[in-house]
C-alpha cells in the first residue's frame, strides 16, 4: 500500500468521483477496479467478490480445502467463555468485521448466546443449571435450503453449488434486508453506519483494516459468516475452528469447533455424528441446518 | 390537460408549497441517511425493518383500493361511479408512488437498485412486488390520463383501452396479495407466517383506501366546485363498513389460532403489542389499544344506517378507520414481526425524527401528486360541465 497510490486515490477520488466512496480509497488504498465497482454500486464487476472466492490469487491447484457439503459440529462441553471468545476474535480479526457499540449497529459473524436463546422453546425450570450457562457458539447455519438465498432479489446471497456455503457478494446487496427478516437464525448483521475509518471515528482499532487481504464493505450491506471460504481456498481451515484447536489445546480439551465434509463417511465430523448424540437449531422449520451441537 | 395543475388560486398554491416545504425537509434528511447510513433511524439488527416498510405496507393497500370503484363501475356497469374513477385511480397513482420511494429510502445501497432488473431472481417474492407495483403505476397513469382525456372531448373512452381497465382489476388485488407474500412466507416469523395475511391485507386495503378516496372526496367537494356525489360517497360509505368488519373478523381468526392453540412462539407477538414485556415500557401497547378502540368504534358508527349516512359521522368513521388501520399495518405489523426476534429475545424499536421527517416528505411527495391530479382532474370535470351531481 504505497502512499504514492493513496495519495493519487485521494487526488482523484476529489476530483472526479465525489465524496462518497473516497474514504474508502483514503483509508485503504484500494485498487481502482474496486474503487471504481463500489463507486458504480456493484454492477459493473458484479462477479468480483464471486471472482474472490472462486479464483484466489495465488491459489496452487490442489491446495485448497474442498468437500461436497462442508458442516460444523460445535462440542459445547469443550467451550468455556474464554475459548469461545477466541473463536469470535479470530473470526472477527480475518474478516475485518468493524465494532460499532452501539448494540442496534452491532455487527457479528460467530457469538456466544446463552442455551435457551439458541434453543428457544427447549428450556424448562428443572433444566441443568452449567447447561443454563454454557457459552453456545452460534453463527450462520450455511443451510442446506436456505431461506435467505429464496428471498434474496438479486442472487447477492446464494448457496455454492460445489459445497454448500451459504455466501454474500457483498458488491451486488442492494440492501433490502429481505435476507435479514427471512434468516430463522439471526445469524445476519447489516452495515447502519460506514465500517470503515473516516477521518476521527476509528472503527478498527488501528487505522488499517487487520486483515488487508480481506476485503471491507460498504455501508448498506449484510454479512455474515461465510465459513471462511477464502481460507478455504488456499488449503486453510475456518479461522475459528482453528482458534478453538489453540485455545482448547491450552486447556487440555478436546477441540470444540469440528469442520469436516458431510458427505464424507470417514470425515471428523461424520464419525463425531456417529458417536454423540447432535442437536440442529429449529429443525422443524426445514432450513437443514448444516452446523450440529454436542450438548 | 397537464397545464391545468398550474393554474390555480392562492389557496392552492399554499398547499402546494406546503407540501413542496415538507418534501424538501425530507429530501434534505434523506440525503443525511444517504451520506451517513440508515443507522440514523431506530431501526436494527433485530428490528431490521420499521417505518419505511410499514408505510410501504400501508400504502400498498391504499393503492389496490383504487379497484374498488374500477370494479363495481366497469364489471357491474354501477354508473354512478364513472363520476370518480378517475379520482380512485388518481390517488392510486399517488399511493403508488409513495409505495416506490418507501423502497427505495429503506435500501441500504439505493444506487444498486437496477440490480433486481440485471439480475432478475424469481423466486424472490420482492422481484415479483417490483414488477406488480410498476405494472400498477404504469395501469393506472395510462388509464386514469385516456379516460379523462377521452371525458374531456366529450367522447367515450377508446375502445382498446377496455382491456387494460379489466387488466387492472386482477392486477390491483395482485399487488397486495404479493405484498402479503412477502410476510407470509417466511420461516420463523410467526407473527406473520399465516395464511390468513393476504386476506387480512385485503380486507384492510379495502376499508383503509376507500375511506381515504372519501375523505379526499370530501375535500374536493369543499375546496372546488365539483361535486364527487352523495350516492358516490354513500356507496363508497357501505364499502367501508363491510370491509372493515371482514378485517376486524380476520383478525379475531387469527386471535383464535394463536391462543386457542396457545404455542408460544405464536403468542409471544401479541403479548408483546398488546401488553408489553416484563419490565420494558413499550411505547407500542397504547397505540395497538388506540388501532382496535378506532376500529371499534369505526364499526359501531358505520353499521346504522341513520349514522353512516350523515356525512359528519361518516368523516369521523373514516378518519377513525384511517388512524386504526394505519397503527395496525403501517406500524404494529412489521415490528410486531421482529420482536421477540429469533432468539427470543426482545429489542423494542421507535422511529428517529429524522426517519419520521423523511416518512413524512414522502407522504408530502405523495399527496402533492394527488393535488396536482386532483387539479387536473376537477378542472375537466368543470370544464365539460359535470360540476353538479344528479
């Protein structure tokens, strides 16, 4: 990010393109092709964050993680607060998710929730009190139908047909929040205000995004978690389950966070299927959620 | 026809820059949301829908309640109601287009909006509402302007424009009815996953927008010297009165569902609009009391004959049916929706003042268009001579 470049967005970003999309090739330096997408509201390269998942950079054939429906199960016996917040940490560092704090603007990809929010209507008054108090892990459920890519306008959240992610092409959400009130989960958060830094309101703790090679949005735009479909693609596991490994291994646990293909008999996942006792989030709604819970 | 909009007395121009002044201050407050983000109304992750769409909701109904004097008129050949079709499709036009800025002040990227029609999604129940809410604005201006125009030469409107009249009936019940599609369908929202919504928005539509088209009726009779009639407006009196019962009657089904049936998720919606939630002053629970005491109270005035027939009581039950229908749809529907949201948790919403100064420059952008029509509208009707009723 050479100051020379930021310097010409500037230069340019004033005197050609107007003001709204100039604080975001001040504060990164983004290429013009970018500039240029977001200027023009996404339609001119409406593939481009597709084009991101699809062909990463520097991506060696062979290297990238693939399955035919990637799962999740989360072990919450293995979580305490302190791991699950180094889940959401990580995943919150590697997407370069902004923290406003006021709690209307709050947006999350992975969070803990208490159990008889993630289970509403499966609490009663005699229930297991550490149950009461485990720190649950949600996040998007990455469902196998799910209703927000139904309701979606304009296909900018769809289901990858390779492996089930559930993704957002954040450059196409004309922001509607169609997918917001259709989400059975709240798994989605909406940009209210501009994620980025502008000039005294720092959003991220520094100045730059802690992430550079993950893009950062627009105001106006859902997200949610996207199973780390970028690590994925240069062979890295989800940022959270490998933060769960960390942490857990700290602990002496076993680990809490598990992804692995649902398709595949032999993967950890499967054989942790076969050998718990797994509970899905609102099943009955028929989303076919592809995150399991060991309680 | 479009210059008689521009002549007109003082008291016309005053309301004209009236509304022209609320438009601006509204323009100017969008443009605040526009730079800064739609963080600067009440609504949030949880309530991610508020005002804007209410209003959208509400309006949509109104629209449709054009077809409510189209209908009777043109399929039943009830001549007196030639006298104000145009005035119903005119206010369509008017409610239309107020539906269509509603959208677009509550989309998070508005300069993205061509992207429903470069990437059309069927399955989305809002792609098929962009082509129904176009379709009627495009139904109503071409037929509502050949009609009247016809009128004005003293010649009966053209032949080929009957299948775009009988087009608009199916077409106004449509845009509803996808409204409702749009509640209706999605998983995990029991306030509004019912089938009995479509229905309900129907029913609403048609006491809510006829009701208006009186009260508008009214103020034309008063402010210019063409009469819209007094079997016109006692018609539309009877319209009112049946499709308010049927509405107040949906939802007392729905009260039965809910609560006969006694499933949690179900109930939790109506206890929190109707009486709160532990612990939170919801400001909601005197105004959803306040929607069903009007229409009550609209009900009990518009049944006796003796009453709905005097024009005081009649305005009084019309403004009474406003204000209800308006609290229930425009307000209590979509939050009522969202809280408790889906991990039951409660988190109230208010709008912001500059999110009700942008609701009302669009309610202003709405109404100037149905002065300016009703202008032109009542400037024909004079000028062919039909200023009295017979």
């Amino acid at each position: 990010m050479g100051v020379n470049r930021r310097k010409f967005l500037k230069i340019a970003g004033i005197s050609t393109l107007g003001v709204a999309a100039k604080p975001a090739a001040d504060a990164f330096g983004i290429s013009p092709t970018e500039w240029l997408d977001q200027k023009l509201g996404g339609f001119t390269v409406p593939e481009t964050l597709f084009h991101f998942f699809e062909k990463p950079a520097g991506l060696v054939p062979g290297e990238a993680l693939t399955a035919k429906r990637w799962a999740m199960v989360v072990n919450v016996r293995e979580l305490d607060e302190e791991i699950a917040q180094a889940c959401t940490d990580a995943c919150h560092k590697v997407h370069n998710v902004p923290n406003f704090d006021n709690p209307r603007h709050e947006i999350k990809w992975i969070w803990q929730e208490e159990y008889e929010h993630v289970f509403p209507g499966q609490q009663h008054e005699h229930i297991d009190e550490n149950l009461k108090k485990l720190p649950f892990l949600v996040m998007c459920n990455h469902c196998f139908n799910p209703p927000c890519c139904r309701v979606c306008p304009t296909k900018a959240t769809f289901k990858r047909k390779k492996d089930g992610i559930v993704l957002m092409d954040m450059h196409r959400c004309i922001g509607c929040r169609f997918c917001m009130a259709a989400c059975p989960f709240g798994a989605r958060s909406f940009n209210w205000l501009i994620p980025w830094p502008r000039a005294g309101e720092g959003k991220f703790e520094g100045k730059e995004p802690p992430n550079p090679e993950y893009p950062t949005r627009v105001k106006g735009v859902v997200e949610k978690c996207n199973f780390c479909a970028e690590r994925l693609a240069k062979g890295q596991i989800p940022a959270c389950v490998e933060a769960s490994q960390k942490a857990c291994k700290k602990k002496g646990r076993e680990p809490a966070l598990v992804f692995g293909d649902l398709e595949d008999p032999d993967s950890e996942v499967r054989q942790l299927l076969r050998s718990n006792y797994t509970v899905r989030r609102k099943p009955e709604l028929g989303s076919n959620p592809n995150v399991y819970y060991i309680v | 026809m479009l210059e008689k909009a521009f002549v007109g007395g003082r008291k016309y121009w005053i309301l004209i820059g009236i509304l022209g002044g609320i438009i601006g201050v509204g323009f100017i407050m969008w443009l605040y949301q526009f730079r800064v983000g739609l963080g600067i109304t009440g609504m949030g992750r949880d309530v991610s829908w508020g005002f804007y769409i209410g209003q959208f909701t509400y309006l949509v109904g109104v629209a449709a309640a054009g077809v409510m004097v189209v209908l009777p008129y043109y399929l039943h050949h009830y001549k007196a109601f030639g006298r104000i079709t145009v005035l119903a499709e005119f206010m369509a036009i008017g409610a239309v287009t107020m539906c269509l800025l509603f959208i677009l002040v509550d989309l998070g990227n508005p300069v993205r909006m061509i992207n429903v029609i470069l990437h059309p999604t069927p399955n989305s129940v809002l792609f098929w509402d962009m082509i129904v809410l176009n379709g009627y604005l495009f139904l109503n201006v071409f037929i509502g302007w050949n009609v009247l125009s016809a009128e004005r030469k003293g010649s009966p409107p053209p032949h080929w424009i009957k299948p775009f009249i009988y087009l608009s009936i199916p077409w106004a019940i449509s845009i509803h009815t996808v409204t409702a599609y749009l509640y209706a369908g999605l998983p995990g929202r029991h306030f509004w996953l019912t089938a009995v919504m479509a229905p309900r928005f129907l029913s609403s539509a048609f006491c809510a927008g006829p009701a208006i088209l009186i009260l508008l009726c009214l103020i034309v009779k008063k402010t210019t010297k063409f009469d819209p009639g007094k079997e016109q407006i006692r018609t539309l009196g009877s319209i009112v009165t049946y499709a308010l019962i049927l509405n107040v009657f949906l939802f007392l089904c729905e009260l039965f569902t809910v609560f006969y049936s006694q499933i949690p998720g179900h109930m939790h919606h109506f206890h929190y609009l109707f009486f709160g939630h532990e612990g939170h002053v919801v400001r909601l629970v005197p105004l959803m009391w306040l929607a069903f005491a009007c229409m009550t109270a609209a009900i009990i005035l518009l049944v006796p004959p003796v009453t709905r027939r005097n024009e005081g009581i009649l305005t009084v039950a019309c403004v009474l049916v406003v204000i209800g229908t308006w609290i229930d749809k425009g307000f209590g529907l979509v939050v009522g929706g969202f809280v408790p949201n889906p991990l039951e948790k409660i988190v109230d919403y208010w709008p912001t003042v500059p999110e009700a100064l942008i609701t009302l420059g669009v309610w202003a952008t709405g109404f100037l268009i149905i002065s300016l029509l009703y202008k032109v509208a009542t400037s024909v009707k004079l000028e062919v001579g039909a200023g009295e009723a017979s």
